[in-house]
C-alpha cells in the first residue's frame, strides 16, 4: 500500500501543487486530444500505431515514483508525489489493459 506523506510546509504544498498541475497539463485528455485531430488520423496506421504506444507509455505516474526516489532535494520529490497522485486513478485500468494484452501474447 502507498501511503502519500502529507507535505509540511508551504513550499512542499507549492512543489506538490505544481507536480498535480503539471501532471493534469500533461494528462490523458492530451492524448486523446492528438488521437482525435486530423494529423493523426491522416498518418499511416503503422505510425498511428507508434503515436499511440508511444502515449501509453509516457503515463507520469512512474515519472513521479522515480522522483520520488531518487531526486534527492525535497522540491523534486515533492512535484513528484504530485505528479504520481494525479495518476493514481488511472493506474488499475491501466494495469489491466497491459495484463489483457500479455495473455493475448502468451
């Protein structure tokens, strides 16, 4: 179980603000919004198919876990626990997809 820390001090509720705005900037209404323009829909399936793997794995809650742990100075790891619980949400039906996808492959 993840237990989120509560920040302490104004600068790590500002650095934890800041990673859930940057996170929610940066979130999956952005890949459904490249998904859905007419760029996308006018390359070839095999580079749609890139693209959208591609946003599949750029999800930022690892992002966040890897500042977490190893970007040392507390405003890193801050934006990082905000970044992660943005995501968090999103992460068991992600996990799902993936799962569905790897029995479809063994």
């Amino acid at each position: 179980m993840i237990q989120i820390p509560v920040p302490a001090s104004f600068v790590e509720w500002l650095w934890f603000g800041i990673g859930i705005n940057f996170a929610r900037a940066f979130g999956k209404q952005m890949d459904q919004t490249i998904q859905a323009s007419d760029w996308f829909k006018a390359r070839s399936p095999p580079l749609r198919w890139f693209i959208e793997r591609l946003l599949d794995a750029l999800h930022h809650w690892y992002i966040g876990g890897l500042l977490i742990a190893y970007g040392g100075q507390a405003e890193a790891v801050w934006f990082g626990w905000g970044v992660l619980v943005d995501d968090l949400p999103d992460i068991p039906r992600r996990a799902k997809k993936l799962f569905q996808k790897i029995g479809q492959v063994t």
